[in-house]
C-alpha cells in the first residue's frame, strides 16, 4: 500500500463518467487508485483493496446498497449516480446516523462551473427587474428544458419570491406559438437545440440600463472530474450527509 | 444656396426618427439641411427649399403622396415610413417609369448592422446543420417574434429549402409548453423580454464541432442615421425603386 | 413636509448623475426629494428642506465637507463622488464614531449588476486553471484597462492566491506585441474600444472541458440608480461607514 | 469497384486529421474510400486502387510530391497540408496548365463556419467605424494571435482601406503595456488563452448605436470534414488551381 491518505476504489469504472473518474483520480497526486469495479465486482473487493472512499457511478439499481456497504465499512463515500429518492436519502440518514465518522456526498450535477452558475443566479435574481433563461444542447437531447434549467429557473423563482420582487415585465400581446418560451416559476426558459453543442446555460438578467450575464459551457464530460476530485478531498472532512456539490463550496451563500 | 450636391428636406422631422435624420443631414459634411417639414406643412415648400433629395418618415397615410410629389418633380426620395403595399409599390413602378431620372429607396430597416446580419445568416444558413434564432428585446415590445427575426428565420429557410437541406435535427420528445420555441419557416425562433435592452438577435448556425453566431445589437435609435445618410449619398445613382437597403450595399450576395 | 420617511437632499443636482439622482429619488415611491443643489447652493438648505438624507455626486473638493456637515447634523450620507483617500476616510471614520446614530455609504460603483459580476467573479476565480478579463468600452475612454477590470483582476488574483491555484496555464512563445493584452495580478485583462459601446466587461473561467462567463453591460447611466436608492433605502439601518455597495447586498460572499 | 464517381485515397490517414477524414469519407453516401495511405507507403498504390480523388493531409515535405503525382495522373486533388510558398504554388499552375482536365484545391482552413466568418467580417468592415478582434484558443498554442486572426484582420484592413474607411477611433491616453492588444492592419486583435477552449474567434463592429458581432467556434477536428468533403465534391467541377475553400462557397463576395 501507498503513503496517500485517499485510496480510492471507482464503482461503474466500465461507463463513461466512470472510466473519466478512473483516469482523473489516477492523475492526481494525492489519491491512489486502488480498485476499478465493473457491475459483476464483488463489493468485498473494495475492502481487501484497502480503499479509504468509494466514487459511485453505478446506476440507480446498485447505489444504493453499494453506499450502506461504504458506511458500514468507515469508507466515505461520492455519488453521482441517480435514482435518490426522498426514501433512499432517509434511511441513508439513519445509517448514518449510526456510523458518525463517515461522510457521503451525493451530487446530481459534478460541473463546479454550472454549480456556481447556478448559485450566482439565485443570488442575483432578486436584484434584477427581468429575469430569463436560455438553455443550449446538442440535438440529441430528449427533453427541454434541461433539468438544470428547470432547478436554475425553481431557485432563482424562489430568491425572487422571498424579496417580494415583480414578475418580470412584459408587454407582449401577440405572440406566435411558443416564442416566449416556456415558464418555469415564473422565469421563461427558452431550449435551444443545435449541431455541434453539448451542454450550455445562459442566465439573463435586467434592470434599466442594464444587463448581467451568467454563462456556463460544458464541452466535454471532462468538466466533471475536477468536482469529483474536490469531492474525494473533502467529504472525509464532512461526516453526515451532504447533498450538492455546492455544500463543499466556499461561496457563503 | 449653398453648393451642397445632396439638400435634403426631412419630412415627419417631428418625430423621433425624424428628430435623429434632422440631426444627422446637419452633421454630413457633404449635405445641407434646407428644410425640416412637420405633418401640417405643405409640401410646395420643399420645392421652394431647393431640396434635391427628401427623407420621408412620416406616416403610412401621407408617404404615397409626398413620395410621389418627389419624383414628380425629379427630387430623389429615401423612405422609411412603413404601408408601402404591394398596391401602392406597383403604382409608384408605373410613375417612375415616366421619370425615370428619380430614384426612390424604400427600406423597412437602416441600420447597417442589422441589414447585413440578415444578408450573412441567409447566405449562411445552407452550409449547417442546425439552424435556430435568439431575439432579445425591451419588454414594452408587444410582439413576438420580432418582424426582424420573422423575415430572417423566411430567408434561411428558403435559402435552406433551395439547397435541398434537410430539417434541423431534434429528438426532443418531452418538452414544456413553448420550450423549443416559435417554428417560422422550419427555424426555431426564441423572444427574450429583458428590461434594459433595446433590439438585439442573434443566428446560431451548428455542424458537428462547430457554431457560427452572427448578432446585431441595436443600442439606440441612432443606429438607423448611417444607413439613412447611406440612402441619400446612393439614391442619386440609382435611378428606378429600390426596396430594402440591402440593394446599395456592396454585398455581392 | 410629508410623511415620507427618506426625505432626500441631491447635492451636485446639475451635474449627469446627479441629474439621474433627482429623476430616480422623484419616481421612488418611499422617497421624497426635499432638494436638489448646484455647486453654488448653501449647505445651510440642507437642514432648511428637513432632509433625512443626502445623496453626493459634486466632485473631489467639496464631497468632504458635504458628508461631514451632514454626518454632523445627523443625516445619512450616500456618496457617489470619487476622492475619498485614506486620510479622508480615516478623518470620516473618527467623526462616525462621535456621531454613532449617523449612516455613510461611500460606492465607488452604483451598478448592481457590476457589483455583483465582482463579487462572484472574486469568488469563482480559485476553482477554475484559466482566467482573463475581456472589458469593453466606448471609444471616447482615455484609460485601458477599466478601473473595474483592474479592480476585478486584483479580487480574483488575490483569491487564487489565497487559494494556492497556480497560474493560468499559458504556452505562448511567438506574440505580437500587445496580443495577450496586459497583466493584472496574473490575470490578463484585454480592452476592446468600440464605437456604439457604453461599459462592459466579461470575466472568462475555464478548465478542462467547461468555460464559466461573467458578463456585465451596462448601457445607460439610468444602470447606477437602483444602487443609488437601494444605498438610500439601507444607509439609515447601518452606522458608520460601508465602503461599497456589496456591503448591502446579500451576498454572504 | 464499386459505382461511386467520387473514388478517394486519404494520404497522411496516420495523422489526427487524415483519420477524421477517412471516417467522414466512409460515412458519405456519394463517395467510397479506396485506400488510406500512411507515411511510408508508396504513390502508386493510389493508381492500383482506382482513385478519382485524393485528400492530401501529409507533412510539407511530401505535399508537393502527391499533388503533382495526382495531377499527372488526372486525380483530382484536395489539399489541407500547409507549406504551399509562391515558388511550389507557380510550378503546381504551370502542370496545371498542362493537365486543363485536373482540378485542385489548397484550403488552409476546413471549417466551413470560419471561411464563412472571415467572408463576412472582409464584407462588413467598410460599413462600421470600429473593429476589432478577439480570438480565445486553448493554452498549448504556441503563437499569439492565431493565423486566421491575422488573416482576417488584414482582409478587413484592406477592406476598410479600400472604401476609405477611417481608422477605428481611440482616445486612449494612458494604458498598461498590452491592454489595447496587438495591431494588425489598424484592427487592435486579442488573444485569449483558457483551459477548456478549443479555437474561437469574434470579430466586433460598432457604429453608433449598434454593434455586428460574428462568432466562430470550433470545438473539434470534426467541423473540418464538411469543409473536406464539400472539397471533393466540388474540384472535380473545377479544373485548375483554386486557393481556399471560399472560391467553393456561393458567397457571390
């Protein structure tokens, strides 16, 4: 065994993100690599490997059980896999509940770039008359909006409510079928679907005489590692559960 | 009289488009203002001002009668009033024929900028992909899309129809109410209300790998005067009707 | 005297912000002005008009005296004019402390938009490898960069440092002289001078695969009075001295 | 051999964009890949496999060699190889002149978005007071500004000198060493390095009251291929030398 204090074991090393996490961790200089787990691995695996924290990136079906291993076991777990329910997330609490010294991480979107985005958004919102968003994906998308524009607009919707501010202005009488876009608590979100892009977020905001802008572009599943680097660095600082990676943060928001 | 080749009267000089063309002649080096005409004016008065040219923005009810006026008595006219129907174009056809030393620009739209970003993402518009429009306007507008985003999204989508390409590719299947936007001529068009702004649009084009964006921003209302000024300096040398300014500018396209 | 409770005295009233000041503070439904004074105007009408508060936008030789006679008289101070040294403030803070019940705001920047592009600029600036500054302004500005630019690059470069990031990567051997615009505390800041444009900036973060833009425009000095009455709004509920707008904002940062 | 009438021979398919030109010559219906040739392979291997087209992606030294092999033998030629100086451009003109059947075209640049983009900025800088450049590439470039940064800025300057243009208008007095970027042909061009980017390039136009922005992004060696096959497509209908891939573009510029 090495010297560094994070070993790390991959779960889901066989998918996409997984076999990026699997590279990230290795060029990191104070992790190890210590297990990479394909679906038919035995969790046991993860023990005789000697790991110190899991990364999840397993499916909905297997996270579960895999994280309750974690914690029994005083591993710290990062999870980026989906699929956790307000259940789920409840009896993860009593496990934890139970094993004090462990720490789980459980975010649904890696990017620190679209977390802080997302967060100065919300901030600003309240200081603004208008307020939109444009969302950008690559055509393969099957839905619109993305759901990180739909939580975008849900919290920026929020901020704007609790300060009491007006709904946008807008004065428009004749519209043509859908070209204001559609409205999500109150902000109207426009999804726009183009060759050659992969994920993109642009927050609008207005008051008189002028206008602040909050872009974020994801061109590449590489723009996650460094959340799941900040992530294993941290969650063994945090016992207890943490949900989002804007927990780990320094934004004093 | 000065020896000014270009003496221009303004008609509608009372309004604010007509305020900003007065402002504009004066500033030319190479014109003299020599009369600036309110609604109740009589229009033998341009005749006794030496006016060479006349700049009609008034309104629809009162062009068709000042322009005609013009080239009956071989002013040259440029016109930014709107109302010219395909009646009232086809007749001033028929009286420039009998004169045809007069030189008539009608144009929907003078700013320069704007002009040339609809000529690009015509021309554009066969070479991708993907194929989507952004307008952004103040929130007083009470239309959407914007004329200028509704002739744009017509343009491409003849240019696209003549080069045989195929549809913008989108998988969407689930979507809220208006999320993709309006669908004018096969090219998804979105209308952003944002106090601040004034007009702005932007044409996104995508291939794989790569975007092209072309957008105009519109600041204020001085952005029309080049073209104006561009309109008086060319009408003199086109003899017959021109519709659009487009057709003075050296676009090749 | 009305009932009114923030009964506004604009001081510099003749100059362009103040102008916007008197406009802003007379469409404030919660406001009242009680006066608006030129250069040559008594400090004595102050008190006469009953003003509550009083907002300073003369210049450098004069904002001193204003805010004390003020501070002396029990009235909260906003202050947009430029010239408070250090000497300057440490006089106004030892005269805070003999008045405690009195409020100054001295802003450099009443753009809350601006404000904010900051502060979340500061904050984001340690998570990503890159870095730059693009601002853009008016041809008729005779300074490059932007005081805001230089301001913004020196918050974000003392947080990278703070931080330990290291500095942005750059494998640039063969420039142009100029091409990789200036250096601001390890930040390169670019100026872009542009007829059309008012004042703008964008502060580009990137790391591998993902790109995170902060951009502000402001297009109107009518963008300074919502921070202007937000100071006036909030001086009152805040002894001694604030030096910055983002003092008032709930930023947590 | 199959019926295809666009028959091509990929040289230099070892290398990164030799092997994105194999897969899109694969993946188009109207053509078949005959042969991918690496280095070492011999020229006449081309013959022995039908070749009716060959994409020359090699180094500059064996450029010339395959191009002038290809016209002796009346297969048409589609080059993206650099190293193509006025003294090889003239000798490859005079065999052309003896080979009137053979078509070649020597394009610096694929992308069909960025032709089109340096098209239009050339066409659009003599109608704007100001203009300037800035271009963004990833951190591992070696040369500051990019060559197509330089290209268009003297295709620009040209043009602006062309109709008279006055230089852009810039009242600076005092800056710090590189804030107002580097000057090519009277345009200020910048040049941004970030991590995460890949080449993108704006060029900036403003008049009063308006600005034109046209924006180029190439997110990957992908957005070259159109631009390749539209090539092969096109040069066998155009005997003799073509220099870049705008003389195959319908930009009537």
């Amino acid at each position: 065994m090495s010297n560094a204090e994070i070993r790390v074991a991959v779960l889901g090393a066989g998918g996409r993100m997984g076999g990026e996490a699997v590279k990230a961790v290795e060029n990191a200089p104070d992790m190890e690599l210590v297990a990479a787990h394909g679906r038919a691995d035995e969790r046991s695996a993860i023990l005789s490997a000697g790991a110190t924290h899991i990364v999840d990136l397993t499916v909905p079906e297997s996270t579960e059980a895999n994280v309750r291993f974690a914690v029994e076991h005083g591993i710290h777990a990062v999870v980026g896999t989906t699929g956790w329910d307000a259940e789920r997330l409840q009896r993860l609490e009593q496990l934890l509940a139970e094993h004090p010294e462990s720490g789980v991480l459980i975010a649904p979107n890696f990017a620190l770039g679209s977390v802080l985005a997302t967060a100065f958004a919300a901030k600003a919102a309240q200081y603004f008359e208008s307020a939109e968003i444009i969302e950008l994906h690559h055509p393969q998308k099957v839905d619109a909006p993305s759901g990180t524009a739909v939580r975008t607009a849900q919290l920026m919707g929020q901020a704007r409510e609790a300060a009491d501010v007006a709904a946008s202005p807008d004065a428009t009488e004749t519209a043509l079928d859908g070209a204001r876009g559609a409205e999500v608590a109150g902000i109207h979100v426009h999804s726009v679907r183009l060759r050659g892009l992969v994920a993109h977020q642009e927050v609008l905001l207005g008051s008189p005489g002028e206008q602040l802008t909050i872009r974020h572009d994801s061109f590449d599943r590489a723009s996650f590692m460094p959340g799941v680097l900040l992530g294993l660095r941290t969650v063994g600082t945090r016992p207890g559960l943490t949900h989002g990676l804007d927990g780990y943060l320094d934004l004093g928001l």
